[in-house]
C-alpha cells in the first residue's frame, strides 16, 4: 500500500486569531475554512507554497477538547491513500482499527492512532 504525506494539523485556541496570523502575518492563503460536526470543531486550510497546514479549533463540548499546553499542537498527521477502503482493511488485519470516521459531501476521512496515541488521517 501506497502512503503519500500530505499535511499537518495544528490545534489552536483560537481559529480567528491563528488564520489572521498564518495568513497576514506568514502571507499564507486561507483555501478553505468549515465546521467538522463529528469532532464539535472547526477547520481551516492554508496554503503556501504548495504546503498545507490545518488549523483545528475544538469547542470544550468536544471528545477531543483538553487544556492547551504549549508544545502539544501537534493535531494529526494526514496521508493520502489510491484506495482508502483497501488501506482500512489492511491497517484492521495489522491491529489499527479506526477511530474516527468523517463523511462530508463526497469526502471521506479515517484516523487510525500510531502507537503513541498520536492521530493520523487517512483520505483518497
């Protein structure tokens, strides 16, 4: 299976005040910016270079709500996959289940953790 690195998610505290940083302060282009329902939050994409961040702001009525601490920004890591159900099903047989699924329009995002617990996004 072909895994291909694609982004990095940041957690914020605040989304408005880290988009304005990232955007006019590092001159990043701001792509795109939703709410994500199944995790009480909210994202926003930014470009440059031909580089993506994502930005995640989660609300304290989330799962995946904590205490912000310095140093543990770190979101998740995103992979693109050809084929995301082939690459759920081999990751099942090798003991890393799905955690989390998202479905948006016809968009579709599973996180699967490593063995450090840290989060790592899968999509096609």
């Amino acid at each position: 299976m072909e895994f291909k690195f694609a982004y990095v998610g940041i957690r914020v505290i605040d989304l408005d005040k880290s988009i304005d940083f990232y955007t006019n302060i590092l001159n990043m282009k701001l792509l795109r910016r939703h709410a994500i329902k199944e995790t009480d939050g909210e994202i926003a994409v930014l470009e440059s270079g031909g580089s993506l961040i994502e930005l995640n702001y989660y609300s304290k009525k989330s799962r995946f709500y904590t205490e912000y601490t310095p140093g543990e920004e770190l979101d998740h890591l995103a992979f693109q996959v050809k084929n995301l159900d082939s690459a759920v099903e081999e990751l099942n047989k090798k003991g890393y289940p799905i955690e989390l699924e998202i479905r948006s329009g016809r968009s579709r995002w599973i996180y699967i953790k490593d063995p450090n617990g840290i989060w790592i996004e899968l999509f096609e």
